[in-house]
C-alpha cells in the first residue's frame, strides 16, 4: 500500500511539473519557459559529482555514463515541450498578424 501511494506522489508531481512547463512555456517571453529544462540539466551534474569511485577506470566511465545518459532525460522532455509550446505560439501569433492585416485591408 505505500508503494502505491509513493507512485501515486510522483505520478502527481510529474503532471505539475509537465503542467507548470506548459504554462512557463506559453508566456510571451521565452525565458520562464527554460527554468525548468535549465534545472534538470543540473542534475547529472549532481549525479556525476556523487558517483563513487570504486573499481577500474573502465567502471567509472560507464558508471558515469549511464548516470548521465539516465538523469538527462527529464531535461530533454522538458526542452521539447518547451520547443513545442513556442512552435504553437509562433504559429498562432502569426495567424494572428495575418487576420489583423487582412482587417486593415478590408477597412481601407
């Protein structure tokens, strides 16, 4: 019973986190919408800076490999909704300027 609630937390702060990168990323300025992929990306750098050094060189390297390959994934997801959500943004505010245009005309 508490893992399942422990996967219902995370599964809850997953979509707020999702929720909270749309909504960054849908602001007129672009820049509130990378706080959130900028503060993933720090996180391997955490990871890398706790992995133990513990057997042949070899080890490290996929030690820390496979650390970064695995930790740098929810900054990637959130880089692309980021990306998705300025793309939408753009193309709506482009209709936007060609509807407005096409008053002006027709007013004149």
């Amino acid at each position: 019973m508490r893992i399942a609630n422990t996967l219902i937390v995370l599964f809850l702060l997953a979509v707020a986190g999702i929720a909270l990168q749309i909504f960054l990323s849908t602001r007129p300025s672009r820049w509130p919408g990378l706080v959130l992929p900028i503060l993933w990306l720090g996180l391997p750098l955490i990871f890398l800076l706790n992995v133990a050094a513990i057997g042949d060189g070899s080890s490290i390297v996929t030690t820390l490999f496979q650390t970064v390959l695995i930790s740098v994934w929810p900054a990637l997801i959130h880089f692309a909704i980021h990306a998705a959500c300025r793309s939408r943004l753009r193309k709506k505010q482009a209709r936007s300027s060609e509807y407005d245009r096409s008053r002006i005309q027709d007013l004149e």
